[in-house]
C-alpha cells in the first residue's frame, strides 16, 4: 500500500458514512426499519445484532447492491456510484464457490479490476500490489496455490487482501473472523488497526460480542431497527444488548470469567 | 478422404468449440441445465421468425432465436422471483412451454418445409455441406460454416474483452456488483451468447445434443485442472477431438454424426472421470490405497514396539501372527512387512521375525507421543 493518507483529505467533520431513513424491505417485510446512522471516519465500527437483524442488508445497502424503499445513505457525501473507488467490500466467505478454478493471486487482483476497467487486464504494476497485498496478511508464500486447497482462515485472508489491494479508504466487511482461526484472528485484526491508524475507515458485521470492546472503537447494535450506535465505551451496555438480543444475551453469559482470546470462535 | 468429409468434420469442430467456449461459464455458474432449456426455446423464435420473413437463412432468425432464449431466461427468474417454485421447477416448467409451442407451430403451419421435427431434434450436419454460400457466382464454400465460424469468433472475441467481468461475476458476483460491474447486464449478455451459439448448433446436431456439446467438453476440462484460462484451452481441444471422433465413429457404424459426436463427447468425460490426474477415480483410488499401506506401516511398527520387550514378544513379532492379530490377510501382511522394510523400519529375523530398527521405534513412539 502507498504512504498513508494524510487526515487532512477527509471531509472536514464529515462522517465517512451517513445512513438516512433507511428502510428496505423484502416482499413487503421490513428487514431494516428508518435506520439513521453516522460512522466515524478513522474508525473502527462493529456491527452486532441477532440473526436476522439486518447486518449483511445493512452493508449491502451501503454498497448499493440492495434496493431500499426508503431513505437515502452517502459515502464521504457522495453518492455510492461517485464513491466506488473508495469503498472496498469483503463478503462473507460462505458466499463464494472455493472450488473455483483460480489461484490466490488471481483472487486477489480481482481486486483491481474495477481501476484497471471494462476490456483490459490487469498486469505488472497490479500484480505487485497483490504480492504486496498477500504480504500483509501473511499469504504471500500462497499466491500460486489454487484456492481450493486453502483452509478456512486462510480464505478469509485472501479475501482481505483483495480488499487492501483497492487502496480504498472505507472497508466494509461481513463477518470477517467468521470460522478462522486464533492466529488468523489476531492477523485480521492487527492489520484492521493498521488500517484505521492511517486513518482509514473500517466497518465489520461481528458475531462474537466479546470481543467487541477489545476489537472496536464504535458499535452499531442492531435489530431491524438501529438500537444504539457510538463509541463502544457508551453504547456496548447490557441494556442495549437485551433490547436487541430479546433478554437472552450469549455475551453476558459466556463473559463472566473467561479471558476474552481464549473463549471459543462463533 | 472427399472434400466432403473434410467439410463437415470442419463444420463439426467450428461447432462443437464454439460450444464448448460458453459452456465453460455454464459448468462454473452452475447452469448447465439452462444450456438445454435455451436451446429448446430458441426454436420458438425461428419458427415465428420464419413465418415472418419466410426464408430459412434469414439472419433474422438468428437475432429471434436469441431473443426467445433471453426471453426463456427471463420468464424462468421472473417465475422464480414469485417463489411459488424453485429455480429448477421454473426452467422445467418454462421451457418445455416454449418448445411445444414451437412443435405445434411446425406441425399445424409449416408441414411443407424444411422445418420438420426430426431435423429439429438431431440436425442435419451431413446435409449442410450441400447449401453453399455463393457470392457473385463463387462458392465460398457451406453457409453453416460461414455462420458457425462467425459465432466461433464472437465466442471468443466476447471471451477475450469480457474474460475477467465473466470471470469476477462467477466467482463472486457479490463483488462485482460492489465495484460497479453489473452482474445482470453481464449474465444477460452471456445468456445472449449461449442463445446464439445454440442456434447456430441447432442447425447442425439439432436441439437436444446441444447441451451434450456445450457441457461434456467443459466438465472433462474441469476434471483435468484447476487453472481458468488451461480449462479454456482445454475444453477447446477435447471439443475438437470429439467432433473427429463423432464422425468417424458414425461413419464406422453408419449412423447418426450429431449421435456419435455427442457420445464421443460422453466418453471423453468418461475417461477424464477415471483418468484426471488429481480428481481421477483411478487416482484417488491409488490415493487411498496409499494412504492405507502407510497407515498399516504406522500400525505395524506401533505393534511391534508394544510387545517389543514382552515376554510374548518371539510369539507376537513374527509375520505369521499378524493376520491373527491385525486382522489382516496373509498377503496384506506381507506387503505391509515389505514396506517397512523398505522404509527401514524393520528388519526380519530368523524364521518370521519381526524387529524393529531404530528408526521405526523412533516413527512409533512419535505417532503414540502426538
């Protein structure tokens, strides 16, 4: 990746993105309910929420890939389309055919495809960035293994770094410890702070509640509606938690006395 | 071998490559099946097309006949978005209404022309060298291959400009749509390709071996490698080589071309499902096979290091007591021994002795320590 951005290149203020009245439904269900919401550039925002609560909706509407029946979201204010550029997307891992017939590298360069463009490939200069790009998530001795042979975690990081090979300056990612390792863990969310330290923007959909404080600066707790979004240290309460999870909170009871990097992943 | 010969085992190949080119896609998205309902619904568009312009060579057909498959497609999604059936149950359900509508059409309407059933469902590849292309008193040699060669080279000059939008949307359409390439407009303009090409196959092998051509090549390919652009190349080569074979196999038995070149194409995957290299039955048979003599080995030495200071041991460490005990033949024990042995994890003493050598201790004691 190149020098960091300097912070000066952000909205003055702005937030890196704002959610307004954002309702979208399916067959006439509402799956998201009048979200309003402001991430925090520079930041690292979870969302959390019970199955069904709209977390992957959520971010597919950001990227534009859903329909809403209301409302309107801008990205460092501008509209999806004029922010292509700076939005990288990480979906979840289960979304994809690992059988397909492609390697690492390629995987990765897929990332570059929107610059380089309609009719033309990628070539030396991209290839590069990829390498480098596997580097920093440690896969770089895999770039020629075909992804099928890879284990979970290590598609997961294939995945984040095509995402960083976008050199884009707001991350959105769904589940991106979902079914990875320790060490893949501790690896994904080394380079996520790197990422915010050069101050960029990260949002990930997260299951594993406790390590939510540990992880992230920001939380958005989610149920259909927008329970409560800001800073971890305020919105992160029990409170907050029931309301969304119903009563029954698996967070609160498997917090109790294990350490956070021992509990078992999701 | 006439110049005959020569012209339909040409046409026969421009044909089936041309096939197999889209079929690559089909195999990875998973729609093989679309294949077959798109070439049966594309007969409706040339029939009303024919009735329309009344000649049989009218590009106009070709144009229709893709439209009807884009139509099929759409109707299938647009039945399946009502999620009264699943995606399987709407093609089902789409396209043999297409099909037959077209089949009453032929039958009521158009008795009289060369639009007969037969030549609908089997093609008629040994006649097409007989319809020339002649321009200015010229021939220029069969109009099919002037046509299948065309959509040859729109195959793969789609391909060529659309490789890595084909490639990102199969592979992960969630992303393509992310970064702005519309994974509709793209699997709508496929679709548009593979009507096309199936038109132009129609006329050749007829609607129902179409999909034969357009899969077996590209499922083999997959079968032999893991690499996109090799599966391409790959499923070209094994389309060519069927088309050959196809028509020496009909002319050998007197039968059927379009029949012989979709049953060479059926072999071919035969042999690809025993013989691929990593994905073979044939090899995962040896793989397996492997995997148990070492796993006999590991089994063996474990054994042998257990009763290895016993006072059972002259009674439990020999050859003979193996099949006893590891409830294995005479023969497996013996090859297992042997390949131990080999390995250096043993040595035999006098008579069926058994004892181990210091690095089969060592391979034990690692495995029981694990």
């Amino acid at each position: 990746m190149g020098a960091p951005e300097p912070a000066a290149s952000l909205p003055d203020g702005g937030p890196a993105i704002e959610v307004n009245d954002l309702t979208v439904a399916y067959r006439e269900q509402p799956v998201l309910w009048d979200i309003d919401l402001e991430v925090r550039p520079g930041a690292l925002t979870a969302i959390v929420g019970p199955n069904g609560a709209g977390k992957t909706t959520l971010i597919q509407s950001i990227l534009g890939l859903v329909r809403p029946a209301a409302g309107r979201v801008r990205i460092l204010d501008r509209t999806i389309q004029e922010a292509r550029s700076e939005v990288a997307y990480v979906p979840q891992r289960g979304t994809v055919d690992w059988d397909f017939p492609t390697s690492v590298l390629d995987v990765v360069l897929m990332g570059t495809y929107r610059e380089v463009g309609w009719f033309r490939r990628p070539g030396r200069p991209e290839r590069i960035r990829a390498v480098r790009a596997l580097e920093k998530v440690g896969m770089e001795a895999y770039q020629d293994r075909q992804i099928r042979q890879l284990s979970g975690g290590q598609q997961q990081r294939v995945f984040l770094a095509r995402a960083l090979v976008q050199e884009a300056r707001i991350y959105l990612m769904d589940e991106p410890f979902q079914g990875v390792d320790a060490r893949t863990e501790t690896a994904i969310v080394e380079v996520l702070r790197e990422l915010r330290d050069r101050g960029d923007t990260v949002v990930a959909v997260h299951h594993a509640l406790q390590t939510v404080p540990e992880y992230f600066d920001d939380v958005v707790i989610l149920n259909v509606r927008r329970i409560a979004s800001g800073p971890v240290s305020e919105v992160f309460t029990e409170d907050n938690l029931r309301v969304a999870y119903g009563g029954r909170v698996p967070f609160l009871q498997a917090v109790s006395d294990a350490p956070v990097a021992d509990l078992p992943e999701s | 071998m006439s110049g005959l010969d020569f012209e339909i085992q040409l046409l026969a190949v421009v044909v089936s490559v041309a096939c197999a080119l889209p079929g690559v896609f089909l195999v990875l998205r998973r729609m093989a099946l679309l294949s077959d309902a798109i070439s049966h619904s594309i007969l409706l568009g040339i029939v009303l097309a024919f009735f329309w312009v009344q000649d049989l060579n009218s590009p106009i057909l070709i144009l229709a006949a893709a439209a009807t498959g884009l139509l099929m497609v759409a109707m299938v999604e647009a039945l399946h978005a009502t999620r009264r059936v699943k995606e399987d149950a709407a093609i089902a359900l789409v396209f043999p209404a297409l099909f037959s509508l077209a089949v009453l059409l032929i039958s009521r309407y158009a008795g009289n022309v060369h639009l007969d059933v037969d030549a609908v469902l089997l093609g008629e590849i040994a006649f097409a060298p007989f319809r020339r292309l002649e321009v200015g008193g010229h021939d220029l040699g069969p109009r099919s291959l002037w046509m299948m060669g065309g959509i040859l080279a729109l195959n793969l000059l789609f391909l060529m400009a659309f490789y890595k939008e084909l490639k990102v949307s199969t592979f992960d359409a969630g992303l393509a749509a992310a970064m702005g390439f519309s994974p509709v407009l793209i699997q709508y303009a496929f679709m548009g390709l593979v009507s096309v090409t199936a038109v132009g196959a129609f006329d050749a092998v007829g609607s129902i071996l179409v999909v034969a051509l357009m899969i077996a090549p590209p499922a083999s390919a997959r079968l032999l490698t893991d690499r996109l652009p090799l599966m391409i190349g790959l499923s070209a080569l094994l389309a060519a080589v069927s088309a050959v074979s196809g028509f020496w196999i009909a002319r050998g038995l007197d039968a059927s071309i379009a029949g012989s070149m979709a049953t060479a194409a059926g072999l071919v995957f035969l042999l690809s499902m025993l013989l691929a290299p990593d994905r073979g039955v044939v090899a995962s048979l040896l793989r397996r096979r492997r995997q148990k003599v070492s796993f006999a080995r590991l089994m063996l030495t474990i054994h042998l290091l257990n009763h290895e200071h016993s006072p059972a041991a002259a009674e439990e460490n020999r050859l003979g007591h193996l099949s006893a005990h590891l409830r294995w033949s005479p023969d497996f024990a013996r090859q297992v021994a042997d390949r131990a042995e080999r390995d250096g994890f043993l040595d035999r003493g006098e008579g069926d002795r058994l004892h181990l050598t210091p690095l089969g201790r060592e391979a034990a004691r690692h495995f029981m320590t694990r």
